[in-house]
C-alpha cells in the first residue's frame, strides 16, 4: 500500500492501462508535449510516443467524432476535455452518436471522455462548471464521478475496460488536495455501484465528488452533537444505484441529497423522485436537496462560497431535519 | 488505370440493383406500405456506386443517407434493407431504427445519425486506428452538399489533414440541400475549394460517370493507403427526386431537371458499354433480370417477416451492462 | 505595520509549495516587487516580489521546506508604520450566509405539523394498529415522529410485532414473488369458472393408433414435400369431426333458454407458449379433408407461436382438443373450455404389449380422455361419441391404405 493524490491515482489508471493494453490512447488539447493542463499526462509523451498520446487541433466535435471512429473499429480511446466546461462543443457527438451507436445498429463505443469539473478554484463561469447534468438525461451514456484517489485510479480503469462511452467526471479541486492509500494491485472500482462512505443511522446523506468531502467534515461535526449521519458516496451518476439509494432511505428514513451542481433538474431532483416513488412509506420527513444556486459559476470569491454549498449548508438541513 | 471487363460489369450490376431496389420503395412509399419516410438517391447512384466499388474488403466506409450503392456492395442484402424499410425484426438494426439509417461492422459500413457531416470526423477517427496500428487500410466518409456547411465537416478534415490519415473525402454535390440550392449554401464554386483551406489536394469528377468516380476514388485510396493522407473528391450531380420522397421539389427549376435526365447514370454506363463493345445486350438484359429476381426475392422476404417485439425496444442499450447482485 | 508575506496558489489545483531559496535575509531592507524568495510547485518553480517597501522582519520557515498555500512564510515591516505599532490587516467581513433550507419553512406555513403525519409514520401505525391521536408527538411543532411511535409500542405491551412488509417479501430467500402477467390472471379466472360452472366428468378410453402410425410411415415423406409435418394430431381431429357429426350433443352449448347444438364445427387445438396457453381454432373443420387439417393446424401453431393469431382466429369455437401427449403425459382431465360442452385430452402414443385374440402383441396404444358436462348429457353419450372417435382411429384405412403415394397431393379436392 501507497499514499497518492487524486490526480497521481488518475495518472496511474491512465498508464497502467496504456501499458497493458496497446489498444489505447489518449487524444485532447496539450496532452502530449505539454503534459496536460493539470500535468495529468507528464511524462507519457516521452514514453508513449506521439502516436499514443495525441496533440489535438482546438476542436472538441472533431476529436471526439475521431475518439468514436477509431472506437468502433476496436481502439479504446481516452478523450481529455481541457475543462469540462468545454464537452459542450462535443455535445452533439456524444449525444447522437457515442451514446446512440449500440442501441440503433449494435455497435459497441468504448471511449472515455475525461471532464475535469467542478468549482471553488476562482476559475469563473468557464472553469467551474458540474458538467453532468448536461448528459443525465441522455440513455446510452454512462457517467461516472469518484470522490477519493482509491475510486479515481479503480472507477477510470472500470471506464476504459467498459464497453460503452464513458464521461468521467474528475474534481479539479480534488486533484492534489486529497490522498489514499492504495494497493500494488491492479484493482477495478466497478460501474453502477455506489459506496457507504460512512454508516450512520439517523440520516442519510446522499452525495458525490468534493461534496462527500464536505459531507464528512460535517458528519464530523454532527456525531459530536450526538447526531449519526450515514454517507452515501454515489460513485456512479448514470446508472444510479438505486438499490443503495433505496438501502440507505430505508435504513435512516431521512434524506438529505447534496451536490455541487445547479440545484434545479439536477442529479439531485432525480434521487428525491426516485425515493418518493418507491420509498415513500419510508420517509420520515421531506426530502432536502442541497445544491449549487441556479446561476452561472461567480468570480469572486465570496460569491463563489455562497454559490458552492459548504459544510454550514449541510449542518443546517440536517440539524432542521433531525428536529423535525 | 485499366478496369477489368467483369469490375465494368459489376459496376453496371451494382447501379441497377440500387435503382431497382430505391424505385421499389419509392413505389411502395407511395403505396403507404414503408414505414416512417423514405430517402433515395436517385440520379446520384453512380456516385456511391463508384467509391463503394473502389473499397478493399477490410477499409470502413462512414456513408450517408444518400449511399445505397455502398451498404449494398460491402454486403448488407436488399432482404435486410427492404425488411428494415418495413420495420421488420428482420431488418438490418432489427426495427431499432428505419429507413436508410445503416450500420453493420460486420460489412465494414459505419452507422450515421441524421446529422450531417458527424461521419467525417468519425471516419478520420477509424483511420487514426489504422494508421497507430500501421495497418493498410483506409476509410472513407460522404456527405452531401448540404453537410459541408456544419462544423463537423470542417473539424474531420482538419484533424485528417492534420495528422495525414488513410482518409479519402466524399462529396456528394447534388446541388439542393433540401430545399436549399448552393448559391444559398456557399459562396464558393466549388465545394473542392474548401480542401483547399485544409491543406488537402482534391479532385472535381463527373458524379454522374461511374467509371470516372471509381478510378478517382481508386487513385485516392490508393495515394491514403501509401501515406499520403487524405484526398477530397467533390462528385458534381444532380437529385432528380425531392430530398425525401414525400417532396415534390417544386423549387428545382424543371429546366434543370431535364438537362439532367439526359445524363442518367445507368443510361451513360449502358451506352459506355455497349460503344465501347465491353458488354453484349444480352449480358445487360440478363443482369436486369437477375437485379430485378433479387428485388422480387427481397421484397417478398421483407414482407413475410415478423414485426418485432415492443420489449425489443428495451434491450441493447449497453454493451457492458450493469451487472445485477 | 507588519505585512505578510504568503505562499502563493499559483493554478487552480495547486495545494503545496516548496521553499527553494531565501533571497534576502532578516533585517535587510526591500522594494516592492523585489524578488524575495524562490518557490517551487507541481506546475512551475517562480520568484515571489515583495509586496510592499519594508524591512524583513521575520523569516518563518527554511529552504527546503514544503508548505500548503496561503501559509506565512515571511513578515515585512514596513518603513511608513510608526515604531512600536503594529496593525494587523483585518479580513474584510464576510456577507451574510444565504438560507439554503426553503423547503420546511414553506412547509410549515401550510398547515399545522401536528396534525400532519409523514408517510413512515402512518405505515407504522397501520401495521401496529395504533390510533395516531393518542401518540404524543416531539417533533418540530409537535409531529409524531417514528421514534415517538416507537416509544409508544414500548411503553404498550398489548401491541404485537407488525408482519414482515409486502415489499420485504421480495427480499426473502425463501419466497420469490412473481407478478402475474395479465394472460396469467385471464387464464386463472376461466379455469376457475369453468369449473364452476360445468359438471365436469371425465371418461377415458384406450386406443390402439397401430393403423393410424402405418399410415403416417407410409405418407409422411410425401406430405413433408408439400410443406407438412404430418404428426397424430389431424387423424384425431378428423376421427373428432366425425364422431362430432353423429353425436352432435357434444358441439353444443348450454344456456338458461335450453342446449344450443351448433352446426357448425370449429375445432379449438390448444397451443402451449411460454407464457400460457392460446386456443387459435380451425374453422369448418367438417368440410376439411386430412391434408388440408394437416395444413391448418401446422399454420395456426406456427402463427400462434409466433404471435401473428388474429382475433377471428381465436373465436368462434364449438369443441376443444388437447394435446398434452406431446409433453409425454399418458391421460389427464382436461378443463371444458366455456361455452363449449366437453373437450377431449389427447396423451402420448405409446408401443405396449396388449392381448389380441388371447395372444400378446405389442401396439402404439394412446389414451383419450374426453372431459363433459354433465348438465348437458349424460355419461352414455359421451362414452358413444369417444367410442365412435376409436372405432375410426382403430380402423383407419381406406382407398389409400397400404398405398403409397405416387405424387404429391396437388389441392384440396382429393379423397382419402
């Protein structure tokens, strides 16, 4: 066992399956001589070589088209978005032909779109942005978002090995401010299943990426008010697992949901449907989302902190539902 | 280039079976019997007919809804296009889609979505995989004229230029996107011009001489297989039907109309045949028997074939799915 | 006033820095942007000025040393402060936390909580039969909560354990719930009526098929080039038809008014998918030769299990045959299939030994069993008509017998 950030974990993953399986490659703006914008693949171009790990011109729709053909006819192509924000030029390959391919002729699209997302790094509108909203409702794809270096290295192997497009939502602030250990051992995080990341009885908090984080320090807190918050770290946005969602619903009968995205038609409005419709006898009290203001993403930072939820907005919900 | 007596032959088979095959459903269209709409692409056949022909087994073909001529000759049967017209379980997608939307690597032919141009970055992309593999084939993406105007287009031929990949460009300029005539869609004169801006050497061919189109596309592939990246080959015809065949194309000039009728495809290759004394009448009539028992055969198959299950539509949605505990 | 100096966040990722080299040493005197100290981070090793003129008043950690951002790694003193006063800079105040929690506040202006149960808790009471007015509630604004339901099943001894839920049933290793298809539930029903309305009896007879399997032997080829998988069945169907028309009490139907006999012969064959059973008929089945029953029946299992069975198809029938020999059972007691007044139960044909003429032969012997009502006849003529049924399967020959035949059948008209 070793201790490596999340960024090394997702670094890891990316090596470890080039080495192993020639098939794939990585294509994205300044990946190669650069190293990538945040350093992800340094050192790969002098090992891998300009044919495995692609420079690509400034045009998302182009390369992921490319990432997609070259899919089809059996490569494993791993696309790195400079910023999440900008998957959005990549929309319509994504939606009408990676994640349509299987369905309409039966034709397998194994790529990964790596995302870096998220805010609280003073990146503005166009830096910061939850990405995953935008392909939720999209059947086909799968989304995938870890919250630890040990899910980072285990969840991006899980996406590569996957036969299907794969969006990899990796958190940018997480990047080298969290670490874990982890085994010398190839390991596989596996797709479509969620995690306990701690166990708790009184309430559950249904959550993913850097919020799980916020939603530790503030179970912190609340254990020494004598309040047990059991954490639920989804792991996997598309499939949802519902049957941990439901577990947890059962087990503590009061609900809150958190994310860092927009709260409006957000992963989080699904959850709440999901457990009122099949676990409404379960409920003791209402449903309480916990999500980013429904605005672009601020510059300054005061603004930016109010936007982003922190660890008061979660103490605060979950006092107000203890109480009710 | 010299072509082999039998390929000349071939090459007529292939332009009657597509015609054949697009009048029936034009037919039956008309009929009520198709379900859902029916797209032809009638008056252009000598140009997928022409780079199909050109392909090597193993290269990939990226069409589009105008390309017949391709799926038929890597292999995909009448039977199944006509059943997958019908929405039969029969057809080539089994009822998962309809009318021309056609894929089966098992043929070497690429699906598309309805959105033009999105097969041009994916057919670079199958071949980068052929160029990182070192392997010698290629692969070749058509759109119409109407697709050359999308970012898609602009952004495939970019990234293929870039990194001189075994591509060949197609374009099948048929001079109305819909209801929309070039002098709306562009202001150049030929689409080839805007190769140019990629750094891709073109070629402007006759769209309506099959055997023109074919020894393009042949010298092409020829030049991607070798390393020589990618060519763009603009194919000027002409869409004698509407852009679909519920459209009457009021707006295309009858003039028009009439000068192209007289440069048929088929009735060109009829007449390069016969002149150039390649081919007897008889060999002609019995190919348009034998294309006109394979339509027969195709139609009757399609018709007996059974309609798909309503929980067909839940399945395949992935290819890894989600293992259940 | 003294001023910080910091470890600075250069990109937006970057958590650590490392101090590389002091460029200037305590007491010596700065400009501002001088350079003071070379840093070094994962994304780049740069130079950090001076924020102010001043004095160094203080370095706090040495080269060499990693730091997380925005750590104080140096004091300035600056040379505007008077001696002796030192300001430090004030955080601007940070504005006012937005209130995330809208939800239970708008709740709450809706009604009164008290009176207000959540879901859970009237589960709870329902399972453990409590009245919910007697439960004192600690919730926010007086809201019986799942712990004060609880507490009060506690404090009663009376109160017994509610069942295991519905939805657990499904979690139970030791039961599985199925849903019940639709067909299913359809199926159900007309069995049980059935039974309940017709006085079922049911008569069984034994019959020796030798002929009828010699004939098959001898004609089945033929009939294979004609498109038909000649089995049992058509033989059994025709001999019903027959029999049918001689003792036309069993294609009839009752009805308060009186026995309606139909005359008109619709043979049901019952067809077994895999999610239940479909009887698709063959209408007229008396004006039918043996090809053309061998023709109809292979066609209607065919669409039948191919679910191409139109509604006419599965009308309009007088009398029921069941084949269930197919899956090897030797005799049954078939359910009547309503209106119709009886239904006959074909089982496997089987060689065995029997006594012909007190000497041992061995036969293919098959049993029928034809299941009646009661309200509409009686034992007599049921064992007539089955007798009937046996004398024709027994002695099947005709024209044909032993004759094989030299060309396929080219219509319907033939005799046979």
């Amino acid at each position: 066992m070793r201790e490596i950030t999340y960024l090394e974990a997702i670094k890891e993953a990316l090596d470890e399956e080039m080495a192993r399986d020639p098939s794939v490659f990585i294509l994205g703006e300044d990946v190669g001589v650069y190293g990538g914008a945040f350093r992800v693949t340094e050192g790969f171009y002098e090992k891998y070589g300009e044919w495995r790990i692609l420079d690509t011109p400034l045009s998302e729709s182009g390369f992921t088209g490319a990432a997609i053909g070259a899919a089809l006819v059996g490569m494993r192509p791993v696309v790195e978005m400079q910023f999440a924000d900008f998957i959005s030029c990549a929309f319509d390959q994504l939606v009408n032909v990676a994640a349509k391919n299987h369905y309409r002729w039966g034709a397998a699209t194994p790529i990964v779109v790596r995302a870096p997302y998220g805010g609280n790094i003073h990146g503005g509108a166009f830096h910061s942005q939850c990405i995953e909203g935008f392909f939720f409702n999209v059947a086909g794809l799968k989304i995938v978002a870890p919250s630890t270096a040990y899910d980072a290295k285990g969840l991006l192997k899980a996406a590569i090995r996957d036969n299907d497009p794969v969006i990899y939502c990796e958190h940018k602030y997480l990047y080298r401010r969290i670490k874990d250990s982890i085994p010398e051992e190839d390991y596989v995080v596996p797709i479509g299943k969620a995690k306990i990341a701690l166990e708790g009885k009184d309430v559950s908090i249904i959550t993913y990426g850097a919020m799980v984080h916020t939603a530790l320090e503030a179970a912190q807190t609340l254990k020494g008010k004598g309040i047990s918050c059991e954490i639920i770290d989804l792991r996997t946005i598309l499939p949802l697992d519902k049957k941990s969602i439901f577990t947890t619903v059962k087990k503590t009968n009061k609900v809150v949901v958190l994310h860092e995205q927009t709260k409006t038609g957000g992963v989080g409005a699904e959850v709440s449907s999901l457990i009122t419709e099949y676990c409404f006898d379960c409920l003791d009290g209402p449903i309480i989302r916990i999500a980013a203001q429904d605005t672009p993403v601020p510059y300054s930072a005061q603004m930016e902190e109010a936007f982003i939820p922190q660890v008061k907005d979660v103490l605060s919900a979950v006092e107000k539902l203890i109480r009710y | 280039m010299d072509i082999k007596r039998e390929d000349l032959l071939q090459l007529y088979y292939y332009l009657k079976l597509t015609r054949r095959l697009e009048d029936r459903v034009t037919s039956l269209y008309h009929q009520g019997k198709i379900l859902g709409g029916a797209w032809t692409s009638n008056g252009t056949e000598a140009v997928s007919v022409g780079y199909g022909y050109a392909l090597e087994k193993n290269d990939i073909a990226a069409p589009y809804f105008r390309d017949m001529g391709v799926f038929l000759i890597r292999g995909i049967s009448a039977k199944r296009i006509i059943a997958q017209y019908f929405g039969k379980r029969t057809g080539v997608t089994g009822g998962k889609e309809g009318n021309v939307h056609i894929g089966d690597l098992n043929f070497g032919v690429i699906g598309f979505p309805s959105h033009l141009a999105d097969n041009y970055p994916v057919g670079a992309g199958a071949a980068l995989a052929f160029k990182i593999r070192g392997e010698k084939r290629i692969a070749v993406a058509c759109t119409g004229d109407g697709g050359t105007s999308r970012g898609d287009f602009h952004e495939g031929m970019n990234f293929a230029a870039t990194r001189k990949l075994p591509m060949v460009f197609i374009c099948n300029n048929n001079q109305y996107a819909y209801s929309t005539p070039l002098r709306l869609q562009m202001n150049i004169k030929d689409i080839a011009e805007r190769a140019l801006a990629y750094g891709i050497p073109s070629k402007i061919v006759d769209g309506n001489n099959v055997v023109e189109v074919y020894k393009a596309a042949k010298e092409a592939y020829e030049v991607a297989r070798n390393g020589g990246g990618p060519t763009f080959i603009e194919c000027k015809t002409m869409r004698m039907h509407g852009h679909s065949e519920h459209d009457s194309a009021k707006y295309v000039p009858r003039e028009l109309l009439e000068e192209w009728k007289k440069k048929d495809p088929i009735v060109n290759m009829e007449k390069y045949l016969w002149e150039n004394t390649i081919a007897k009448k008889e060999e002609m009539d019995s190919i348009d028997v034998r294309v006109k028992k394979e339509i027969e055969e195709a139609e009757a198959f399609a018709d007996e074939s059974p309609y798909p299950e309503p929980e067909d539509g839940m399945k395949g949605l992935y290819a890894t799915p989600i293992a259940e505990e | 006033m003294t001023v910080d100096v910091i470890m600075p966040q250069m990109g937006e990722s970057v958590a650590e820095g490392t101090i590389l080299k002091w460029l200037v040493h305590e007491g010596d005197r700065v400009e501002k942007e001088q350079p003071i100290v070379e840093i070094s981070t994962d994304k780049i090793d740069t130079e950090v000025p001076s924020p102010v003129n001043g004095i160094i008043k203080k370095i706090l950690y040495p080269e060499g040393q990693i730091l997380r951002v925005l750590t104080v790694i140096a004091q300035i003193e600056t040379v505007e402060a008077k001696e002796g006063v030192s300001v430090s800079v004030e955080k601007p105040e940070a504005p006012k936390k937005v209130e995330k929690i809208e939800t239970i506040k708008e709740a709450e202006e809706i009604e009164e909580i008290e009176k207000r149960y959540s879901p859970l808790v009237r589960r709870l009471a329902k399972e453990y039969n409590i009245n919910l007015e007697e439960v004192k509630g600690t919730g926010e604004g007086g809201r019986v909560t799942k712990k004060d339901i609880m507490d009060y099943v506690a404090s009663k001894p009376g109160i017994s354990a509610p069942p295991p839920a519905e939805a657990e049933k499904k979690v139970l290793e030791r039961e599985t719930l199925i849903p019940v298809s639709p067909k299913r539930k359809i199926t159900a029903d007309r069995m049980v009526q059935s039974k309940r309305t017709a006085a079922h009896v049911t008569t069984v007879f034994e019959i020796d098929m030798t002929k009828v399997v010699r004939y098959r032997e001898l004609n089945k080829d033929a009939m294979k080039r004609e498109g038909i998988h000649l089995t049992y069945l058509p033989f059994i169907t025709q001999a019903t038809v027959r029999a049918l028309k001689e003792h036309p009490i069993l294609n009839a139907s009752w009805t308060d008014e009186g026995i309606v006999q139909k005359n008109y012969i619709n043979i049901g064959i019952a067809v077994s998918l895999e999610d239940g059973l479909i009887v698709p008929v063959i209408k007229d089945a008396d004006k039918k030769d043996l090809l053309r029953l061998a023709k109809d029946i292979q066609d209607i299992a065919a669409r039948a299990r191919n679910k191409k069975l139109n509604l006419e198809d599965v009308q309009g029938g007088t009398f029921t045959i069941t084949n269930y020999g197919l899956n090897g059972s030797l005799f049954g007691t078939p359910v009547i299939l309503q209106p119709q007044v009886a239904i006959l139960g074909v089982g496997a044909v089987v060689k065995r030994p029997v006594v012909i003429d007190d000497a041992i032969a061995i036969r293919s012997m098959m049993y029928l069993s034809l299941s009646f009502d009661h309200r509409v006849m009686d034992g007599a003529n049921a064992d007539a008509f089955l007798h009937k049924v046996k004398d024709i399967l027994e002695g099947w020959e005709g024209s044909v017998y032993e004759r094989k035949m030299s060309s396929p059948p080219t219509g319907y008209g033939g005799v046979w």
